[in-house]
C-alpha cells in the first residue's frame, strides 16, 4: 500500500474512532501526521494537524488543540498553501471562543476573514458559506465582547448573504440582531420593536427550515425578552413551546433551560403550583446533568491523563534503551580492549592510540546517553506540571457546580412560601458557598495541596459581611489574620466553623443595638492555631455551646471542633462575647 494511502486511511481511522475512544482517535491523527511529516505529503500533514486538534479540543485541552492549529499556520504560510489558512484561523477562533476566550478568539476570527478576502476577494455563489461563516463568528464575537454595533454590521452581512443566496441558516442571524437591539441602552419602544420583530422571525425561519433544535434555542431568547418586558402569558408559552420541542429532541440542557423559564414565568402568573412543579422537574433534570458532566469531566481528564501517561513513558522506555544499549557496547568494547592489550603487548604505542580513539568515542556515547536521560527527566518533569493543570481544572469545576448548587438554593429560597425554610436554605447556601472558597482558592494557588487560611479567611468574611450586613445596624467588622496552611479537609471544615460563628454573632449577637463590633483573629501555635471570635453585644445565652444545646449552628460547630481535632473555650469579659478555637 503506498504511503499517502495509509496516511488517508489512519486518519479516516482517527475520525472513525473519534465518537467511542478519544484516546485511540488522537493515536491514530497523531500516526498519521508523522508518516505524512516523513513522506513530506504536506497537505495530508496539514489534515492530519488540524484533525488532532479537533480532538484535543474534544478532550477539552485548548491550549493543546491552540498549539496544533498553530503548527499548521506555520506549515501552510512555509509552504504557500494559503486556502487551508483560513480554515485553521476559523478552527481557532471557535476553540478560543469554547474556552471563553472572546478576545483571542476575535483575534483569530479577524485573521480567518483576511486570509479569505486574499485567496477570493469577489463574494459569489461558490464561496458565499465560508463569507457567512465567517461574519456569523465575528458578529457573534463582537457581540461576546459587548461591541454591539460591529456585531450589527457583520450579523447584518450575514444576513444578506443568506437570503441573497438561499442559504439556511435556521435564523440565528435574526436571533443576533434581536439579541444586539435588546442589549441597547438607553431602551426605546423602537429599538425593543426591532427586537421583538428579529427574534420572533428568527423562530419562524427555524420552523420553516425544520431546525427543530435552533427553533428551541431561539424560542428560549424570546422567552428572555418577553420577560424583561413583564410580557408573561407570551413568555409561558414560548417556554412551552421550546420545552415540547426539546423533549421531542432529547435535549436535556434546553429542557432544563425551558423548565426554569417556565418556572419563573409561572410564579409571576400566580401560578405557584405550576412553578413549583416546573422547578422541581428543572431540579431533577439539573442533579442528572451535573452528574453526568461530572462523569464526562473525569473521563476527560483521564483520557488526557493516560494519553500523557503512555507518550512518556514510551519515551522513557526508548531513552532507557539507548542508554543501555551504549553502556552494553561500552563494556563489549573495553573487554575486547583489554585482550587486545594482552595479544599486542609489542605493539604497545599502536594499541595505545587506538585504545584512545576507542575511549574518546566511549564517552561521546556516554554523553549522548546522558543527554538521553536529561531529556527524560525533563519530559517526567513536564508531565507532573501537566497534572497540576488537570488538578487545577478539577478543582475549577468542582467550585463552579458547588456554586450552581448554591444558586439553586437561592432561587429555591427567594420562592419558597414558608420564611422559615428559606431562612434554612439561606443558610445552607452560605455553608456551601464557603466550600466552593476553598476550591477556588486551590485553583488560583500554586500549592494545590494545601490552602493559605488567612487569604482564604479574607474572601469569606467579605463576603459573610456583604450577604449579612443591615441598613437598621452599623457592624464593624475586623481581622487580624496571620499565615496559617491546612490540606483541602481541614480547610473545609475550618470555613463551614467561621461560617456558623461569624454568623450567627451577626444574627444574635447585638440584639436592640444599633451599632456593634466583631472581630476575627487567627494565630499561629506551635503546630497548630489559635481562632478567636468576639463581639461588643449582649453576650451568650446561659446555655452557652453546651452539648444539651438543640441548635443546629451548634451542633455544627462542635462537630467541626472535633473534627479538626480543636477545643473550643468562652473566655469571661464584662460585655459580649469572646470565642476561642485552640489546636495545640
């Protein structure tokens, strides 16, 4: 079989296999591209290039699939194949735009238009698509960045690029001019009808088309705007529409998407049975979703991770092979040296320089194998610093689902009828959030084992201070805060301690008072620390943080005392009152 035959059919393999295993697809790209870059089959390089990237950004590493795409300009600007340019700039500017790199992916977006205009600057019939195209992404990033005009024109030459040349494009250039005449500022009964007129053509366009999927989404953008304009009977059923629609597609983020519309637009109705219905649907489907992206985000992860994991190790396989391979002739050659000293005594000045011809040429190997080994500590190296990326990301996304669940909380509280269940909810939401802290902290730092309580301290009690300070009373609140590290657990419980501590002295601490002060030290002691809590307000009730206590605040507390192996003392002062939390 001639090469650039097996260099088609490998990466026929790679696309074949990209759906089951990302893995053995990347395997196959990356086969490919290597027997093409041997061969010097330049344009099926150039497919090989850009089919790998599509898979590492399937893989969801954008910076890898960026590098890729980058390889492949190079390749093509070297080699003066300019029509695949603007290909590879498209494919950048959308993998920009996935990670929410608006900016860059404008950048890229800009190059792929110019490198179009250069190869076929006349638009006609044969290269109308790549035109829309290419002014769909920029209106579409223009409008990400908040350049409402710039995204007008170009969605504006899209459009006229599609009905000139019967192109479907299921309305989604109308949804962006709706989407831009909505976001104008100041509103004007003008610029809201152009809006309602775009958006509700953008359905209809969809429907006649038959992109059931595009009409869900564009249904769920009118269902935004009926609802800025308190429009609710259209807005409900808008959302009925678009969730019949996503359920006879299997959609499950637009039905998400569709029930929390429905929910509001119900509640807004007076409809709460039907809210509370839409809502508790839209909690399944989201606790079903975030377990599944979950379940997709570590697959991810791992099929990075072993994709990684095997390049490195066959290279240090295949370095530790040379290596011995060199030492091994090293010791063949030194033996034969010494029978040849032995045999040839007489000759001894001969033997001489060719033992030293024989021994500079040993350690030219040697060094090679050195230099061999280097290369594999540094690979090794690179691989550590690579799983601290993946370990970052993890906990990325681990502080953005606690964070939706949090939001969650606060849609439930906000519509929640009984004040004193929301008040729970409240409640639980802020323990939540002073979690989701901590993961974001690990993701910002550079230690990702442990955590720097007294900037983690910072976050929390600014925001404890935002969420819990009222207009009827002045509370001051200060810290004194010394540089203390604990691992993700302690953390953890650390925050959910101050939590409870810090809120519940806002809460029940000052009473009638119309001003008070709370302060928030923390110390270092030995190998432990010294937390102290206290306030000017009317003191503890007799109960105190007895064990009798019924409170679930605490409870909670003592639980986290133990838990970080702590004792938690009231030290006597005349007014208020004075916590400490000592770990020895």
């Amino acid at each position: 079989m001639p090469d650039t035959l097996r260099v088609f059919y490998l990466s026929r393999l790679a696309a074949a296999t990209y759906d089951s295993s990302l893995s053995k697809a990347l395997h196959y790209a990356q086969q490919a591209g290597n027997l093409a870059k041997k061969i010097g089959y330049v344009r099926g390089e150039l497919n090989c290039i850009r089919l790998t990237a599509n898979i590492y950004s399937g893989m969801g590493d954008y910076v890898a699939a960026i590098r890729c795409y980058q390889a492949g300009v190079d390749l093509a600007q070297a080699k003066n194949l300019k029509p695949h340019l603007f290909r590879l700039y498209d494919n950048m500017g959308a993998t920009a735009a996935a990670a929410g790199e608006y900016a860059r992916s404008l950048k890229y977006m800009l190059r792929a238009l110019a490198a179009l205009k250069e190869l076929e600057p006349v638009i006609n019939k044969t290269n109308a698509e790549d035109y829309l195209h290419s002014f769909s992404n920029l209106g579409n990033s223009y409008f990400a960045l908040g350049k409402n005009e710039q995204a007008s024109i170009y969605a504006r030459q899209a459009l006229a690029l599609a009905n000139t040349y019967q192109i479907k494009s299921g309305g989604k250039f109308r949804m962006l001019l709706g989407r831009i005449f909505e976001a104008q500022r100041p509103r004007t009964a003008a610029t809201m009808d152009s809006a309602a007129h775009y958006l509700q053509a953008a359905v209809a366009e969809a429907e006649a088309e038959g992109e059931l999927a595009e009409m869900a989404d564009e249904l769920l953008g009118l269902a935004e705007f009926y609802q800025a304009q308190r429009l609710y009977p259209a807005m409900l059923a808008a959302t009925a529409r678009s969730l019949k629609l996503a359920r006879k597609l299997g959609a499950k983020h637009l039905q998400l998407e569709a029930l929390s519309a429905m929910a509001d637009a119900s509640a807004a109705l007076g409809d709460y049975r039907g809210a509370y219905t839409a809502g508790e649907q839209a909690n399944a489907l989201q606790k079903e979703l975030i377990n599944s992206e979950k379940t997709n985000a570590i697959a991810k992860l791992q099929v990075q991770y072993d994709v990684r994991e095997q390049e490195q190790q066959i290279q240090l396989l295949t370095q530790r092979g040379v290596a011995s391979a060199a030492l091994a002739r090293e010791q063949e050659r030194r033996q034969w040296g010494l029978l040849g000293i032995a045999g040839v005594l007489a000759l001894g000045l001969a033997t001489g320089g060719l033992l030293h011809w024989r021994l500079r040429r040993s350690q030219g190997q040697l060094a090679l194998a050195n230099q061999h080994l280097g290369t594999a500590n540094r690979t090794i190296q690179q691989a550590v610093e690579e799983k601290g990326v993946l370990l970052q990301e993890l906990h990325h996304r681990v502080k953005n689902n606690l964070q939706m669940i949090s939001s969650l909380l606060g849609w439930q509280s906000d519509i929640m009828p009984d004040p004193q269940l929301a008040v729970v909810l409240a409640g639980n939401q802020a323990r939540i959030q002073s979690m989701a802290l901590v993961h974001e902290c690990l993701y910002q730092a550079d230690n990702l084992a442990q955590v720097r309580i007294d900037a983690y301290l910072t976050e929390l009690l600014t925001s404890l201070h935002s969420s819990l300070a009222s207009p009827q009373k002045e509370i001051t609140l200060s810290t004194d805060l010394e540089p203390v590290l604990m691992d993700t657990r302690e953390a953890a419980y650390f925050g959910l301690l101050v939590n409870e501590l810090v809120t519940n002295a806002y809460k029940h601490a000052f009473g009638e008072q119309s001003t008070g002060k709370l302060h928030v030290s923390l110390a270092r002691k030995d190998a432990g620390f010294r937390l102290s809590v206290s306030d000017d307000g009317t003191g503890l009730p007799t109960t105190g943080f007895s064990s009798k206590s019924k409170s679930i605040g605490i409870s909670l507390v003592q639980f986290m005392v133990k838990q970080l192996k702590a004792t938690i003392t009231v030290v006597p002062q005349l007014v208020g009152t004075h916590l400490e939390i000592i770990r020895a």
